[in-house]
C-alpha cells in the first residue's frame, strides 16, 4: 500500500474511532487496519494512537501528525479535482455545516439552484445550533452568523445581517405600536435565551446608543420558536432579517422602531478549512452563496 493510503487510513481511523469501523469501510479486517496504523507509527518513529480496550486516544505526537496528515489528503484531493474539473464540472461530496435558521430560511431556497447549476456536486448538510469543531469532523464549509473568534479556518465574508424589531398586526391592534424604545416596557418582548445580553435590545435615544431592557412572558433558545409566535400574536420579537424577510414582504409581521432601533450589522461567513479553498466543489458553493446571500 502506497504511504499516502497510510495516511488515509490513520486520519480516517481518528474519525471513525475504531480499527473496525474502518475496516467495515474499506473491507479490510479489525487487525489489518491496525497493522496499516503500525507500519506508519514505525516509518515516522512515534506512537500515534494509544489503545486501550475501550478506545482510541491521539497521542501529542498523533495530534501534531493529524494536522499535517489532513493537509497533505485536502492538497492531493484538491489537485485531482482540479485536474477533473478541466475536463468536466466541480464534482464530488461536499460537506456544509449552518446554523438551523439560515439552514431552514437561506440554504433551503438557495441549495436546489446550486444543485441545478452542479449537478455532479453531492451536499451532506448538517444543521446544529451548537457550534462545532470543523477541523474534527471534517465539514468543508461552515457557515456562521455574527463574530468569529480566533480561527485557523479560511474566512470569507458572504454578507451581513441586521435585526430587525416586528409584531404581527393582529399583536399592534391590540397593544398599540411602540413609537420611543420606553414603550417596549409596556410590550411582550419575546426573548432569545442564552446569552445575558439578549434581554436587552440595543435602541438610539438623542443620538445616543444605549441598552433597553425588556421582559416577556416567554423565552426560547429557538429563534424559530419565537418567530412562529410573534406571527400568532404573543409578542414583539427580534430577528435577524433573512429569518423573517418573507413574513415582513407579505405583511404577517410588521416592522416598529425602525427610526431609533440598532440593527447590529454582523458578518455571515464561510469558513473553509484550510486546503480546500482551491477546491472546485467548494470554490464553486461560495461563489455561489456570495452572489445569492
């Protein structure tokens, strides 16, 4: 076996956690995959892997060799699929990661026209809240809403979100319409749970930006949640503007406070791990989401 095949298998053992799991998948044997993972260990001079009955468990050395390892995969797979695309259209299994919102309100309008547009491109989307380790489970594009911390992933800016503050009409006709960010005290303000910082929403008062605080009978860590309530009239309710831009266009909600109320513009992101930017699939699905978000 070639020593990049080495490599493939001692990556794909760290992600499958088992020399079985990694043996069903490439018809070898429990043990014959754990020789591969030895022959490596002796070729490079250190123990990658510590076994113990249970599990597998990276050893420093393994962490470090990890890294260098899924490189060198991402740069040779990068290249194959270049040379592919000469010949052909970006092609291949292509990993996203989104938060549940812009998944269910952005990527499931957008992903069927890139499908149209790629049709040899496969999509495993997966769709967490929670945020995830992109480098761990080898996800290809991770897109993210707001400010990033410090990262060793490739960033690209594909646009911007601003909140925006809405009720529904049937919730206005009852409760009034806020006209000075003080009225939101006399309103049920649905809240996103979480963070501290979100019960209180950012408001201009004489030029001057400050944090209002606001209470409602309800609180959620499901911005969808709260969005399906504001539209049945519990409340007012504060989202980022793809979550509700079809409920505004049609009228189910109706923007307030629009004069004095801080959008709070934040990034959303593509962030591609490192390597597989020059990759046609990937290239292809960020153009593809900087010219449609």
């Amino acid at each position: 076996m070639h020593p990049m095949s080495d490599l493939a298998v001692f990556a794909r053992t760290v992600d499958l956690g088992s020399f079985a799991a990694v043996g069903a998948e490439l018809e070898l044997t429990a043990s014959g995959v754990s020789r591969i993972v030895t022959r490596l260990e002796r070729r490079i001079g250190a123990k990658l892997l510590h076994r113990t009955t249970r599990r597998l468990v990276l050893t420093q050395e393994g962490e470090t060799f990890l890294l260098h390892a899924r490189s060198i995969l991402a740069a040779v797979e990068a290249a194959e699929a270049d040379v592919a695309s000469v010949h052909g259209r970006p092609r291949g299994n292509l990993r996203i990661n989104s938060g549940t919102a812009f998944a269910r309100h952005r990527l499931a309008r957008l992903l069927p026209q890139f499908m149209d547009q790629f049709p040899e491109i496969a999509v495993e989307l997966s769709v967490s809240d929670h945020r995830i380790d992109p480098i761990a489970d080898q996800v290809d594009v991770t897109i993210r809403v707001g400010p990033l911390g410090d990262s060793e992933l490739i960033a690209v800016r594909l646009g911007e979100v601003r909140r925006i503050i809405a009720g529904s009409p049937r919730y206005l006709e009852r409760h009034g319409i806020p006209e000075q960010a003080a009225d939101l005290a006399r309103h049920n303000c649905l809240q996103l749970s979480g963070f501290s910082r979100l019960a209180q929403w950012p408001m201009f008062e004489h030029g001057k930006r400050m944090m209002v605080p606001v209470k409602g009978s309800i609180r959620s860590d499901s911005a969808d949640f709260l969005l399906d309530l504001a539209l049945a009239g519990a409340g007012l309710v504060r989202f980022g503007d793809f979550l509700g831009e079809a409920a505004v266009k049609d009228g189910r909600l109706v923007p307030v406070l629009a004069h004095c109320h801080d959008p709070d513009p934040q990034p959303i992101t593509a962030l591609i791990l490192p390597g597989r930017q020059t990759m046609p699939r990937v290239r292809a699905f960020v153009d593809f989401l900087k010219a449609s978000v």
